[in-house]
C-alpha cells in the first residue's frame, strides 16, 4: 500500500509502475492497429468494387448508344496492344489519330470524353497508388474532355480491362458476353515489379506463389475483378477466367472432390498465339503475357494495361 511521507505529499508513479503501464499501453495499440487497418482495407475494397460497377453501367450506356463497348481503332492484322498514346488527340477515330491503333485504355477514355463517367477518380482504386486525371493539357491547361483522346499515363488509371482487341471467331465485345467472363479488375502487375510475374503460376500453386500474379493494388493479396454478369468479387489468384472450378468444387457426374481450382489466368493471353480451342478446358497454366500478345480465342480472359505501361 503506497504510504504517505512525513512532509503530507503523495508518492508518484515510480519507474518500474511507468514502464509495466508503457508495455500494457504497448499491447492494446499492438492488438487494435491491425484491426483498424483490416477494417481500412475492406473499406477500400468495397470502394474499389463499387468503381467498377460504375464503369460497368457507363459501359453500359455506351454499349445502350452505340450497340457495342466502347473502343477505337481495331487492326485486326496485328496481335499487339498499346496504351496511353494521344492523350490530348482530340479525333480518336481519325486516320491520322495520335491514338494508336488496339490502344486498350483510349477505349475506356472514350467512356469519359462522352460524359458517361465525368469523375475520372472512379479510375483510382483507393489502395493504390493512382490518382485521378487531372483532365488538363500537355501545358498543363485544364481542357474538356472532348478534346483529350487517353489517359495522360499510367498513374492515373487503376483497372484493366478485357482486351477488346480479339479478332477470334465468335468473339463479340458487348453484354452478349457470358456472364461468368472476367470482364474488369485491379490492374494487371506485369512482369516487371520485384515481386511480379503474371506468368509464373499454376492454378494448383500454393498461395504464396499465386501472389506473383495478384495485382498491386491491395497489396498482393488478391484483386476485385468484375464479370459480364454484373457481380464482382474479391479474389486471392488469378485463375478465375472462363472455366474456372471453385477449390473444393465437386464433379457433377462422378461427385468426386475437384483437389484445386482450376481456370483461365485472367492476366494472360491461354496462348502466344492465336488458337480456337473450343473452350471447355481451361488452361490452368501460366499463359503468355505481352504488348505483343493478344487474345487467343473468343473467350480469352487478357486483362489489361498491366502496370508495366
């Protein structure tokens, strides 16, 4: 029992009482902090999730006006794709365009240059590192959207998309899609980041290596990705594109457990070059990524930009 000195005062907190109260303070902030940002982390992936139903309905309203998606010039005689050129191209669709031909991210542009999306910060997923386009010219000159034709570069967009740019048989860029098709998501990583390597795993690979394909935007941990069919989902790999089998799924005619998930890497083109599979097996493999690759057939899950552009 603390004791009263002659004198009357009382005795303070000593030493030892300081640092026991200083660790017991120490633990609560150890056991809250991670809490609070796993509530700051779903939070933003419900924010993220919600940017891509906005896209969607605007792709809807494009696809309403002009009964297609939206996209520009289509050179079917090449696999390639490009990004972010022509940004202050006030004619896309002109022959002498800045804005290249099968350029993956004027498509979504054009969503915004009609007024379908008037804030681009639905671009900017909230756990990235993106931040809105400022809508301005190369002088740095605030200017209408009519009169840019891209993204300005690759800080300001945060989401990939199903390439438009298929020239397969049977391929058809609208919601005539199937609803189960990875039609958006948190951007693509590449191939290029430390950590990042879109063709590095299987389907059956453990989750520390499914990592190297998720994307960056939360931190590797998985990414939303959004199907023609409207629903969007929080994913911990990449093999969700068309075929994809939920782990521990059953066989509808044996009943037998399927041991993993199987699926197309939504990341990569299912092959280097063009093929017409007749799509009832997925690849499960690592697929092929690339500015010079394209899609591989009709329902080829390639979503881009990567954050490689």
């Amino acid at each position: 029992m603390r004791t009263k000195p002659s004198d009357g005062s009382v005795n303070g907190f000593t030493l030892i009482e300081l640092l026991v109260a200083l660790i017991i303070f120490g633990l609560i902030l150890a056991s809250v902090i991670p809490f609070i940002m796993a509530n700051r982390e779903m939070s933003r992936r419900t924010t993220c999730a919600a940017n891509l139903r906005a896209i969607q309905f605007a792709l809807s309203q494009y696809r309403e006006a002009y009964n297609s998606y939206p996209r520009t010039r289509f050179d079917p005689t090449q696999s390639s794709w490009t990004a972010y050129t022509g940004s202050d191209e006030p004619q896309p669709f002109s022959a002498e365009s800045e804005v290249r031909p099968n350029d993956v991210t004027a498509c979504l542009w054009l969503l915004v240059r009609i007024g379908y999306l008037p804030d681009t910060s639905v671009f900017v997923c909230p756990s990235s590192n993106r931040r809105p386009d400022p809508m301005t010219n190369n002088n740095g000159q605030r200017v209408q959207p009519t009169l840019r034709g891209n993204f300005r570069s690759g800080r300001y967009l945060a989401y990939s998309i199903l390439s438009p740019f298929n020239n397969s048989a049977g391929f058809t860029w609208d919601d005539t899609l199937p609803s189960s098709t990875a039609l958006m998501s948190d951007m693509n990583p590449g191939i290029k980041g430390k950590q990042d390597d879109v063709t590095r795993p299987m389907a059956s690979n453990p989750p520390e290596k499914q990592q190297w394909a998720n994307s960056n935007n939360h931190a590797k941990v998985g990414q939303n990705v959004l199907y023609s069919g409207g629903n969007v989902d929080f994913v911990p790999h990449v093999f969700v594109g068309m075929g994809y089998i939920p782990a521990n799924a059953f066989d509808p005619l044996t009943r037998k457990p399927i041991p993993s998930q199987q699926g197309d890497n939504i990341f990569t083109s299912l092959l280097p070059h063009p093929n017409t599979p007749d799509g009832t097996t997925p690849s499960n493999g690592p697929g092929a990524f690339g500015p010079h690759i394209g899609p591989s057939w009709n329902y080829d899950s390639y979503l881009i930009p990567s954050d490689d552009d």
